[in-house]
C-alpha cells in the first residue's frame, strides 16, 4: 500500500535516510519508545533522546510494504512493517527509494557522510539554528580555541525553513572563510531539553565535534491589521450566514484597508466542490477544501470570509488548525438562528422539501449540526436586522485590532 505521512513524519523520514539520526534505521515501535521515555535510551540501551514515530491509519500487518510518498506522490521510502500498535504507530526498517531533491536550498541538504566527508577528520564546531545568529562574536572565540572548522546547521522545517537558511547564508559570509553550511529538516521537538539533545546527536552525525545551539527565534507577530484573518460562519440553511457574510465583505471593501477574499457559498459548491453530495464524508472534503484556501489567502495576509454550513465540529477545528499553522488568526461566527426560525424563513423551499422526504440528510432536519462551543461570536438573528447582524461582527473585528 501507499502511505503519505505528516510533515513532521516526512521531515524524520529524511533525516533516518540521510543517517542524520544514526543509529535509527527506522521509525521507532514500542519497546524502544518506552525506554527513550523511560530512561532516554533505546531499548538495548544505546543513548536515544526523542521519539521517531510514524502514525498510519490504515491497517498493516508485520511483514507488509508500504510506499511513503511525499505530499506530491512522489515515493520517498518503502517501510517493512515490523509491528503496528493499536494507536497506529507503525515501527520497522525503511529503504529510500529517491532523494526528495526539490524545495528552496535543495542543494544545501547534504549529507552526515557527505559533510563529514569534507570535514576530512578536522575538529567542527556545529552550530544548530532554528533563526538568527545574534553573536557571532562567541562561535568565532569557541572555534579559534577548538582550532574547529565553523559548521552552520540551519534546521530548516516548515514555514520557517527557508528564513533559517537564509540566516545561516548570511551568517556564513561573516564568519571565517571555509566556514560550511548544511541544512537540516529537523522538526522541533516540544520538550526543550528533548530538543536539544536531539540537536546534539544529528550535529555528531555531521561530525561535529563540540555543538552550539544557537538562540531561539523570537516571534513578534505582526499587529492584527496586518495578520491573516480567517472569519468562518457557520450556521444552519437559512441561518443568515450568507446574508451577514456578504454585508461585512461590503463593508470591508468600503473600507479599503484589507484585502478581503470572499468564499461565497454557491462559487464553492458550483466550482471548488462541484460533484460533492452532502454525506458526511463530501461536506468534511468541502469544508477542508474552504478551508485550505481561506489559509492560502490568510498565508499573505488577506481576509477571508467563509460561510458554509459546516456541521461538524472537528472539520471546523482542522480549519482554525490551518489557519494557525500559516500564522493567520481564525474567528469562528456562529449564526445561531434556531432550526424554527430558519424553517419559517425557508427562503429556498428546502426544509419543505426536507420535510416531505424530498431531500435526503438535510441538515437540521435529517442530519446533524454540531453547535459550536468555541464561537468567538453568537449572533441569533431571529429579532435582529442585517445591518446589526453585520456591525456585531465589524465590532469584534474592531475590538481585536484586525480592522482599524
Ligand atoms: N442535504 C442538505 N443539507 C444541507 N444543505 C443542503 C442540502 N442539500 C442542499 N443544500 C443546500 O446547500 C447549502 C449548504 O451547503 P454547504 O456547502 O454550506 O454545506 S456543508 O457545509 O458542506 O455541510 C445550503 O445552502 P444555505 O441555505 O446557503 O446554507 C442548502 O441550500
Ligand atoms: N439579522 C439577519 N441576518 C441575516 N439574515 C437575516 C437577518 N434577519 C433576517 N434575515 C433573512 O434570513 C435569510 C437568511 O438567508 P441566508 O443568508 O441565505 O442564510 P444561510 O446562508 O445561512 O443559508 C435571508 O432571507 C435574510 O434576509
């Protein structure tokens, strides 16, 4: 079978391949977990910080191959499965089937081998980052005392990845000549200690002699009127959600400060999601597809207004996850009207129908809705104009700093 992992997971899948975390030869199963937790070793005993999983949904048995792909399809590894637990994670040895040789500083992913091959036995002195290097001043006393060679390791993942590089470029111009540069994709490990010891262990691999972690980033978030900004209704059919999200998008542009993306309603069903049913399966892909394009537009730093009817809570939570994990905000409206309300209005005729058994798993009537219990604003518009529906919304926008 054929299997497309996590970042995280791609992220450890290379470094096991590229023998960054040596002495791992594949992703860790049960017994060696427990010890890493235990007692920071492996099993047998070899010194082993952190742990190196992969989860898979699907059902293996020890034995069976599985292709990773990259989130392109492109096979990176086949996995032999030596065991699976009943959470999903999946241990045995892995196999590289091609080198992912694409992505910013591609060409800057060497090695342990090949870095250690240029080092040629002399003392290096590594210096792992994960953003600027603030004082040089003290990597070029440490490396003059060592008589070591300057080795910048960039721990280039995710969003950031790029900007570490950069840094460590930057960084290499000032520092003394032969000074070398590596990227790493290491995933930050959450435990600070664990981190770092991990840290400690892949700069041994590239030869590092003695290693310096060098400062964490500090992230100033931008002010809120210049942050992304996902604003997501979600409410039953004949709610309001389209009425009130259109009036705030007039109102936004209007304004002019922001640059605002409307998602509307009918586009999204006629365009991005035309052919999906309304099983549960079909509005979960929907809502993920609305979802993954409110965060493309709030990567930039764009507002999006989104209005679907989005019934479940957990599909609501995996969009306020993407749009978080680009850096935007997430607001989550929930258009309360009660299903009374809404069935008297019943401006398209479809809880008539929904009624009468002519549409099947509509939602309210045949099919659930989750309330929200995380809205950042409830508006029932039973006894409310549109116009205040509206303000509601730009009032809470004003008092975040989003709109200015
Ligand atoms: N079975 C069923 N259940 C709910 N709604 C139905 C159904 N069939 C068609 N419609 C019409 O589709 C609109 C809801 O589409 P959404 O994309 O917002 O739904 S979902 O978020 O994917 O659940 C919704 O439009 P709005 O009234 O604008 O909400 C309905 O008019
Ligand atoms: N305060 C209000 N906010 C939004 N819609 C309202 C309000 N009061 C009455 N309505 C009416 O309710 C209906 C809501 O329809 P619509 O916005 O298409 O809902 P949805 O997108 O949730 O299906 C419209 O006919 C609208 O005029």
């Amino acid at each position: 079978m054929e299997w497309t992992p996590e970042p995280h997971e791609l992220a450890d899948l290379e470094l096991l391949l590229s023998g960054a975390f040596e002495p791992l030869t594949g992703f860790l199963g049960h017994d060696d977990l427990h010890a890493v937790h235990e007692r920071g070793t492996l099993a047998d005993g070899t010194p082993w910080p952190a742990a190196v999983t992969l989860h898979l949904s699907a059902e293996v048995s020890p034995g069976d191959e599985v292709t990773l792909l990259d989130p392109e399809g492109l096979p990176l590894a086949a996995l032999t499965v030596a065991a699976q637990e009943p959470d999903g994670l999946v241990s045995g040895p892995i196999k590289g089937l091609g080198a992912p040789e694409h992505g910013p500083f591609a060409r800057l992913r060497r090695t342990p081998e090949q870095v250690r091959e240029e080092l040629g036995g002399r003392a290096a002195l590594a210096v792992t980052m994960r953003g600027p290097l603030d004082d040089l001043s003290e990597i070029v006393a440490t490396a003059r005392d060592l008589d070591a060679v300057i080795l910048l390791l960039p721990l280039a993942y995710g969003e950031q990845g790029p900007a570490v590089v950069r840094a460590a470029l930057r960084a290499q111009e000032k520092l003394p000549a032969g000074t070398l540069v590596a990227s790493v994709p290491l995933a930050p490990r959450e435990e600070p200690e664990i981190d770092l010891e991990l840290r400690e262990h892949v700069a041994t691999a590239y030869g590092a002699t003695e290693h310096l972690a060098g400062p964490d980033p500090v992230h100033i978030p931008g002010p809120p009127h210049r942050r992304g900004l996902v604003v997501f209704f979600t409410g039953l059919s004949g709610s309001g959600k389209s009425t009130i999200a259109r009036g705030l998008r007039d109102v936004l542009l209007e304004l002019g400060t922001r640059t605002v993306t409307y998602l509307d309603g009918d586009l999204v069903r006629h365009l991005l999601s035309k052919g999906l049913t309304f099983s549960k399966a079909d509005r979960d892909l929907n809502i993920r597809r609305i979802g993954f394009v409110a965060a493309e537009a709030a990567r930039h730093g764009g507002l999006a207004i989104c209005a679907p009817i989005a019934p479940y809570a957990a599909t609501r939570e995996e969009v306020r996850e993407m749009a978080e994990s680009v850096g935007a905000d997430f607001l989550l409206v929930h258009v309360a009207t009660p299903l009374e309300e809404c069935e008297r209005r019943d401006r398209k005729g479809l809880y008539a129908k929904a009624r009468a058994g002519l549409i099947p798993e509509f939602t309210g009537v045949s099919d659930p809705y989750e309330e929200p219990d995380d809205a950042d604003l409830t508006i029932d518009t039973t006894h409310l104009p549109i116009e205040a529906a509206v303000s509601r919304v730009l009032d809470t926008l004003k008092g975040g700093g989003w709109i200015r």
